[in-house]
C-alpha cells in the first residue's frame, strides 16, 4: 500500500506531466494572442478603409463644390463683360441669351454632370491652354464654344441656344480692357487706374484655368498651377486665398489621420514648409530644388540655440519694451517688421542655424541662409522694377480681383 501511495506521488509530481500542461496552457495563450492579433489588425484595415472611403467621398464632394464655384463666377462674369460692354441693350445680344439658358439648365443640373463640357475644352485646345501665359490665341480666335449636350447625338444641334460663347464674350473683354487701358493713359500718361474693364480678360483665364486645374488627374496638373498662381499673382490676389493654399489646407486634413505613427511635429513642417516655399515663389524668390523639411531634432537645435543666446534674449526684449510703447497694431507691426529687417535680428538667426565649426545645422538638405533669401528677394525686386517690354504674362494689375 505504501508503494502505491509512492507510486501516485511521483506521478503528481513527474515533471513531464508539469511540462505537458505548461505547453497547453502556452497554446492557449498563444492562440489568444494570436486571435487578438489578427482581430486587431481587422480593426485597423476596416478604419484603413473607411479613412479612405471618407476621404474619396470627401475629395469628391470638395471637387464638386470647387468646380460649381468657379462655373458660377465665370458665369457671373462673362454676363458682366456683356452688361459693360452693351449696357441696357445687353438683353437683346444672343450671347447673354444663350448664357442665361445655360446657367438656367445647370441650376437644374449637378455639378458633375458638366464635367464633361470643360474636360473636352481642355482636351480640344491641351497645348495652347498650357502655353497660356504667353499666348492666349486659343481663347481670341478659337470660336470657342461651351455647348450643352455635346457628345449626345444630336443634343448639340437642338440645343444650339444653351451655351457659352467663350470666344465672343473674351473678344469683348479685350476691347473693354483696351478702352480702358487707352481711358486710363489718357487721363494721366501711366496709371492704368481701378477700372476693373483693365483686367477682365484675365478674370476669365482665371477661372477656366482653375476649372481645368481642378477636374486634370494627370501629369498637366503641376502645370496648370503654375499658371493659375501667375494669373492669381498678377490680379493681386491675397496670398492666403490662392488656390495652392486653399487646396493644401483642404488635403491637410487627410494626412493627419493617415500619419498614425508618424511624429506630429515632422508631418506639420512638412505642411508648413512646402507653403513656405510656395510663399517665396510667389514673391520672386526661387528656393533651391533639393530644400527639404528639416527633421525634429534639427528643428529643436534651432531653437535651442536660438532661444540660448545672449544676443537673441536682448534683441526679444529691447522688441517687448518697444511694442509696450506703441499705441497701436500698426505701430506695433512697424517695429516687428523693423527688428525683422535688423542685421543683428538676421545675425542672430543665422547663428542659431550654425553648427560650432560653421556648417549648417540642415547638413546637405540645401536649406538657403537667410542673407541668400534676403539677396535673392532684393534681386527679384530690383529685375522686376528695371524690366521694361515685359510680356502680358508679367504684368501686375494696379486693381486687385475681389472675388
């Protein structure tokens, strides 16, 4: 009996029986794991495709209201050039007829159903639209015509009357400018005055080529920006509602719920410094083609520096002492713009972009120093200023467009 009692506890306690249970227990834990695991990585592919079915929906919605916009300013302004032009006997000419019919037709429309009238302009007339800002011929004396129901056999011909005489209303616009510009010469020698007439050609390449821009998904697109930010530029518009700007704030949306995982700060520079870079185009000044956002650590160092030094720490507060002098926002603006232009204010910050053995801070990101950028603006400002004979596509319109 004694044996058999020794027997069972050596049984208890064999430690392959221990190991076996361990391993089952383990499995199960693995299995667990394992389903967790992969219920997790469901969740986070059905959050991956709803993000970018929300973001599909949302660009769609964003392209619609984009294009509907700039068809109803376009409108609104071809019916204007022909009100300017024929005042009270604007009625009578077939051209705001035909246009009147048209927007009648599309307020009974969605937007994207006339997609296709402006994606087969574009495709008609690609490569002069391209070439724009030097040649506007297509638009002079291509007869071009925006026709309800083209492309539907026979719709075209029924509705002959429910259309856009592009070319038509753009030759009035030219003659309104002309007399306008000969108004203006006549009145002073050189001042091209606020008659908006001035710059009604441009108004319509403005809101055909930002039509264009926002229907093309092609290898154009980079294109058609250069020229809406030009004509945007010279029609003085605000640098914050130009159509790069809008667009990447609309798009930044989507990168901070796709940047899971990814520092905030660096995907926030990114954001900021590409709009940098397009801020110093519009104003002449070419940044280097390999500037690239510095990285966080470059960033703190920056600021580290910046914030360390005894020089900097002076010029902030000499700044305070002076803002709490000032009697207003203006003035308050004029000394920041003044401690801004200040040598030791630019000093100060090329310094705190220095390493100790007078590198740059950016290594080889080829990010300029500010005396460049400085040179660079006053080059841009002083070839603008000295050029004469410049083509249309340079010139800057006194009277800013107010959309």
């Amino acid at each position: 009996m004694a044996a058999s009692n020794n027997d069972n506890f050596e049984n208890d306690s064999n430690p392959n029986v221990d190991n076996d249970e361990q391993r089952a227990e383990q499995h199960i834990i693995d299995e667990q794991r394992a389903e967790e695991q992969r219920i997790e990585e469901q969740r986070k592919a059905e959050e991956e495709r709803r993000r970018l079915e929300e973001q599909k929906v949302k660009t769609l919605e964003h392209k619609g209201l984009c294009f509907d916009k700039e068809l109803r300013l376009l409108i609104k302004q071809l019916q204007e050039i022909l009100r300017s032009k024929y005042g009270i006997l604007a009625n009578d000419q077939l051209a705001l007829k035909y246009l009147i019919r048209y927007l009648n037709i599309y307020n009974s429309m969605k937007p994207e159903e006339h997609y296709v009238y402006i994606e087969s302009l574009y495709n008609k007339n690609r490569m002069y639209i391209l070439n724009m800002l030097v040649d506007d011929g297509w638009l002079r004396n291509g007869r071009l015509v925006i026709q309800f129901g083209e492309g539907i056999k026979g719709m075209a011909e029924k509705c002959k009357g429910i259309s856009i005489q592009l070319s038509d209303i753009y030759n009035v616009a030219i003659d309104l400018q002309s007399a306008a510009e000969e108004a203006a010469q006549g009145d002073d020698g050189a001042d091209l005055g606020d008659d908006k007439d001035i710059i009604r050609p441009q108004i319509i390449q403005l809101h055909l080529m930002r039509l264009f821009y926002y229907l093309n998904d092609t290898p154009d697109k980079p294109k058609i920006e250069q020229i809406v930010s030009k004509i945007e530029e010279q029609l003085n518009i605000p640098v914050e509602k130009r159509t790069v700007a809008t667009e990447k704030i609309f798009n930044q949306q989507f990168n901070v719920v796709a940047n899971n995982g990814v520092n905030p700060l660096a995907s926030g520079l990114a954001g900021i410094f590409d709009m940098t870079k397009g801020v110093l185009q519009q104003f002449g000044i070419t940044p280097p083609e390999d500037m690239n956002t510095p990285s966080q650590s470059v960033v703190m160092t920056a600021l580290n520096n910046f914030f360390n030094s005894n020089t900097t720490q002076n010029i902030v507060r000499s700044t305070i002492e002076e803002i709490k002098e000032c009697d207003g926002l203006a003035s308050a603006a004029q000394v920041l713009l003044k401690k801004v232009a200040d040598p030791a204010t630019v000093n100060a910050i090329e310094t705190s972009l220095t390493n100790s053995d007078g590198t740059s801070i950016f290594g080889n990101n080829g990010v300029p120093s500010l005396p460049s950028i400085f040179s660079s603006a006053g080059a841009a400002t002083s070839s603008a200023a000295s050029s004469s004979g410049a083509s249309s596509s340079e010139v800057n319109y006194s009277i800013p467009y107010s959309e």
